[in-house]
C-alpha cells in the first residue's frame, strides 16, 4: 500500500469524520500538523467505469466520503488525546470514529486486514470481474475473491455491484465497480 508507516511496532488505523467535500483538505491538514514519519492520513478510493462521449472512461472516487483514515504507531489513548486537542483547532474534523458496542477508536484487526486485502498501494478498490451463474455470483478476478456472499445486488449496465461492507463495526452498503464477463443460465 503506498507509503506505509514503518517499524516493528504495532500499526493501528483511527477514523476521522471530516465535512464532507473537503476530506483532502482535511487529508491535509493532518500531513502539515503531525509528524508524517509516525502518522499517515490516507483517503480511500474506488475505481468507477462509466461512459462518456461513447467510451467508457474510469476514474477513482472516495470509498468513504466525509472520512480520512489514519495509519500510525500511536497507541488509541494517546492518538485519541491528540485528536481531540488537533480537532478543536481545525474546523474541518467533527470527531474521531468509534465502535458503538466499546468505545474502541482502533479499526480492529480483522476488519484491517479485510481491508488491507481489498485497497491496493494506492488505497483503492480497484474492479473485480465475475460470472453469475443462476442467482450465484462467482468472483474470478479483483479484489472480492473469495467475498461473494457480500455481493448483494449486481448491475451489469452500471458495472457496479452493491456489496455489505464493515466500517468500524457497522454496516455499509457500498457501490464498487464490478464486470459480469459471462452469465450462465441454469
């Protein structure tokens, strides 16, 4: 993934809420008041595939509008305090995300790792391509290999597919660019 945060220490990702439309302002806005050597903001971004002018063209869109993510090595308390302190001197943060059922502000392991597995270097979710196969939805290529039972709701003229995603523990539905290459009837 792009420039990563180095280290033999634990790495951690924290979620701020930031006004919508102005995440890359906000992107940074964290890059000019942190140290960036042991914090690295980074906006999510999904392919889209649309056509314009008669050719499809493709470009990158935030995944999660309103929010920048955090990499670093600080701990939740300390990046919490530093957070809070950083957000009532901006006016481009509302709060920092947590998990309802913990008041957790770290992205939990495993729901990292998930995403880890699906952003590319440059945090994005690039298309991934499939066949249906009756009412199955069959991954052969992308980033979602393996993830079909997340795939809820497919749009072949869109290329999209509406996928069941976690984001600090709660549900989301989200659009991300999806090719049927071939549909099997039964």
């Amino acid at each position: 993934m792009g420039r990563q945060i180095r280290g033999t220490d634990r790495i951690f990702w924290y979620v701020l809420m930031a006004r919508t439309g102005r995440e890359q302002e906000a992107k940074a806005e964290i890059q000019s008041h942190w140290d960036t050597e042991h914090i690295l903001p980074f906006l999510p971004v999904k392919e889209i595939y649309f056509r314009k002018a008669g050719t499809v063209q493709k470009e990158n869109r935030l995944l999660f509008p309103g929010y920048v993510f955090v990499e670093t090595t600080v701990e939740s308390h300390d990046f919490l305090v530093m957070a809070l302190q950083f957000i009532k001197r901006t006016n481009t943060f509302f709060r920092v995300l947590e998990y309802g059922d913990s008041k957790e502000i770290a992205v939990r392991e495993e729901e990292k790792v998930f995403w880890q597995k699906i952003l590319n270097q440059n945090y994005c979710v690039e298309c991934s391509r499939g066949v249906i196969e009756g009412d199955r939805v069959r991954v052969k290529e992308g980033p979602f290999i393996g993830s079909e039972s997340r795939i809820k709701k497919i749009d072949r003229h869109k290329r999209q597919a509406v996928m069941e995603l976690e984001l600090m523990g709660a549900p989301r539905s989200i659009s991300v660019s999806f090719e049927v290459l071939e549909k099997i009837a039964d």
